[in-house]
C-alpha cells in the first residue's frame, strides 16, 4: 500500500494505474479514520470488486458544527494505515486540511429533501459538509465506485441522490452495517462510551429489531416510533435526539394509519445521547417481507 498526502501525487499514480490497467476499476472508500471493522468490511469489498483501492482518510472539518467533537475525534493514522492495508487497500489518502481547504472555500453542494429529517434537522449544515467534501473527493479520485455504510443511511440517500443530480459516472455501493456481538453499531465515537454507556448503548439495536416486529403486526410510523422511543428511554443514560420512522429512500413521513405495504421500505432512524457521545443507527424494513409474514 502507499500513502499519498497530496491531491497531485495521488492523481499522478491513479492515472499511471489507469494507464497500465484500462480495464480495471477503481474504488473509493472515504472515512475519517479510526477505523474499525464496519470500514475494514467496505474496504475488502471494494478489494474484491475493483483493482485499485483508494482509501481517503480525512476529517472534515466542513461537517462538524459549533460545539460538535471535531477537536476531540478520535485519530490513529498509524493504526488506520495497518488495517487498511491488511483488508486490501493499494492507496492510502492522507491530506491535510489545508491540501483539501487551501483558501476559505467558497462553493459548497447542498443537498435538498433528503437532508431534510433526521440528522439533516439535527446537525443544521453536516450534510452540506459531507457532500462537498465527496464530491471534492469523487473528483480528486474520479473513481467508478464508491462504498459507504449504511449506519450512515440517510448519508447514502445524500449522497446518491448528488451523485444522480451531478452526473457523477460513479457506482455508489452501500453496504451493510456491522455490529458488535451485541448488536450495537460499529462506529469511530463507540471509543468515547463509559462501561455503564456502552452497556446500555446496546437499547438502540434492540428498539430498532423490536420496530420490525411491530410494523409487521401493522403499528403505523408514529405507533412504532413511540414504541422504539419507550423502549429506548428505558435506559437511563440514555438522551434521544431523534426517532423518525420514514420512508426510504425519500425520507418522507408515512400517512397516519398508513402500512407498511409491499413494493415499498421503511427505515426507523435513531439519534441518541450517552453523555457527550452522540450515537445514531438504524434499520431498513421491506413491506415485502411484512407481506410474507402476515
Ligand atoms: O462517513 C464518514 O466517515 C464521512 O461522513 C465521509 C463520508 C468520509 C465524509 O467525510
């Protein structure tokens, strides 16, 4: 594997890559580091799937508001650099902010409807952050696909829905979340829990396997919500910002009394406190499954 820390050097190998290799694919895997196995997991695929595999590791600093942990989020490029390369990444791209951000930048791509719930309502300008920073990524890169995680669902709706409305010529490979073995969701900010928070932290994977349960008995969208949002302040810790049932890929509200009917997915969407760690997660639920099992 190699490590790039500048944009020029980084497109000087891609093309000479391209050059010797026309045929082959290449692949995105964009994080902020402190990787663990969620990553490592869209790194062997896009491994799998394409010849050469960039992985860019980047806190963004556009996506953190006033107040959020852009400071404290957790960084060990050494570590990162291991793991990357022992799941199959050929490109390691590390640049600094002031190679990604060399003057106040003036333009930003936003994104609207999707980014209007969930996270988009919670952290005012996140998404606005994170699609500037991959479209800067997909054209320093120019790759032909690019896999994200699904914890992160309503940034995959984000971001195709940019992609589509750019014209960016790039697959975009959502992938499915890992989880510890008690079902809590891998993420960089996990490290941040006390023991007592990452015991109880284990409420949002269990309220969200619950909501299955209830939307196939026929709850609607604010009957499961209310449902997830009881069995989630049942821990004490715990402090919900958010819980929205929603239609997916839109992200669009359900009718009252509406079911979740066949053709169609719903994903229940939380956002939680433990202390000053800001956790979210969700699942996708298929109306043809619910159908199957009526
Ligand atoms: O999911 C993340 O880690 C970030 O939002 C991303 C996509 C790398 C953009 O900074």
């Amino acid at each position: 594997m190699i490590l790039c820390t500048t944009i020029d050097e980084l497109r000087a190998y891609i093309r000479a890559y391209r050059t010797e290799h026309p045929d082959a694919l290449v692949g995105l895997v964009p994080t902020m580091g402190y990787l663990h196995e969620g990553h490592a997991s869209l790194i062997r695929r896009s491994a799998a799937e394409c010849g050469l595999t960039v992985v860019s590791l980047f806190v963004n600093p556009l996506q953190f508001g006033p107040g959020e942990d852009f400071d404290r989020y957790p960084r060990d490029p050494e570590r990162d650099a291991a793991l990357s390369a022992a799941a199959g990444a050929d490109v390691l791209f590390m640049p600094s902010v002031e190679e990604m951000y060399p003057r106040a930048s003036a333009t930003r791509v936003l994104v609207s409807g999707v980014t209007e719930r969930l996270c988009g309502a919670s952290r005012p300008g996140h998404f606005d952050g994170v699609g500037t920073v991959v479209s800067k990524l997909f054209h320093i890169v120019l790759p032909d696909r690019a896999y994200f995680g699904m914890k992160d669902a309503q940034q995959v709706a984000v971001i195709v829905t940019m992609t589509e409305d750019l014209n960016f010529p790039i697959e975009i490979v959502p992938c499915e979340t890992v989880r510890e073995a008690d079902g809590l969701a891998m993420s960089s900010r996990n490290v941040y829990l006390s023991e007592q928070e990452r015991r109880e932290a284990v409420v949002l994977s269990q309220a969200l396997s619950r909501a299955d349960g209830w939307l196939r008995e026929g709850l609607d969208a604010s009957e499961t919500t209310a449902r997830v949002r009881e069995h989630i302040g049942s821990a004490p810790l715990a402090d919900i910002d958010y819980v929205d049932v929603l239609r997916f890929p839109e992200l669009t509200e359900p009718a009252p009394g509406e079911r979740l009917a066949p053709g169609q997915r719903w994903i229940a969407a939380v956002a939680v406190r433990f202390g000053r760690t800001r956790l979210i997660d969700n699942r996708i639920f298929s109306g043809d499954e619910v159908a199957a099992h009526v």
